[in-house]
C-alpha cells in the first residue's frame, strides 16, 4: 500500500461539478493499493497515519497529529501511484491491485480511520475526480506499508 498524504488547509473532490467530498484543515490522502496487500498492510497504514506528528505545536514544531489538531480525511483511491515508469514511455500498472481486490480494501481503510475518531470523506473509487487542495506547509510525506 502506498498513500501520498498531504497537509491541507481545505481540499475538495468533484465529479461532474459536484462535490463529493470536502475537508477543512486536515489530511488529503491518495490511496494505493499493490497486488497483495492484506488487512495487515491496511491497518499499519491507518495506524501510522492516524498518529503521524506532521502538525504544528504552539511552538511551531511538529509535535500533533491529525488527531490531535482536531483534523478531518479527504480519502481518494488512485491506482496510479502503482504506475511504473522504467520501460517505455507508457506508464505499466501492473502492481496496482484489480479494482476488485482493491475496493474493499479501499474502503476497509476508511473505516479503520473512522475507528480511530476521524471524520473521513471520500472520493468515489474508479470515478473521473476532480481534486483540489491548499497544501499547507507544503507538506507531503508518502507511507507505505511494510508489505511494500
């Protein structure tokens, strides 16, 4: 599994003009799921998302986590982060998982986030988005899971 999250003041993901999902201060999450992955590798990524210290302290260090800054969750699947680029000029998505696994992996993912007290939106898995986000910071940090 591999998220790309970033640090947001606000985020928003739209199909077709409408918005399907939109946070303030919080955590914009890109989604990958490898062939493979288990509930395992699901679980470790919440986890260590949850309790990433990647928010500003009344000092100014990061010392807090989403959680702890009272933070929400833009959550939007995207295989792509799967693609491989050393051959050709195509990108090869063939470590992504088929939408069948990763779906429910997907949306396993959410719901441990929710476990851990956070309010979560989404994107709509294999939809066209549109995303868009104020980085705060910026601040952007890629996790991936132990079975990466």
């Amino acid at each position: 599994m591999r998220v790309v999250l970033q640090r947001v003041k606000h985020a928003q993901v739209d199909i077709e003009g409408k918005t399907v999902g939109r946070i303030e201060q919080g955590l914009l999450l890109l989604v990958g799921i490898k062939a493979g992955d288990t509930e395992d590798d699901i679980q470790y990524a919440a986890e260590k998302i949850s309790g990433l210290r990647i928010f500003e302290d009344n000092g100014g260090k990061m010392n807090r986590s989403v959680i702890d800054a009272d933070g929400a969750i833009l959550s939007v699947s995207q295989f792509t982060l799967y693609g491989d680029t050393s051959k050709g000029r195509r990108p090869s998505f063939i470590e992504a998982a088929r939408p069948e696994i990763a779906e429910p992996l997907y949306q396993v993912f959410n719901e441990k986030l929710r476990a851990h007290g956070l309010h979560v939106e989404t994107g709509v898995f294999g939809a066209d988005m549109a995303v868009s986000l104020v980085n705060d910071g910026p601040v952007t940090i890629i996790v991936e899971s132990k079975n990466h």
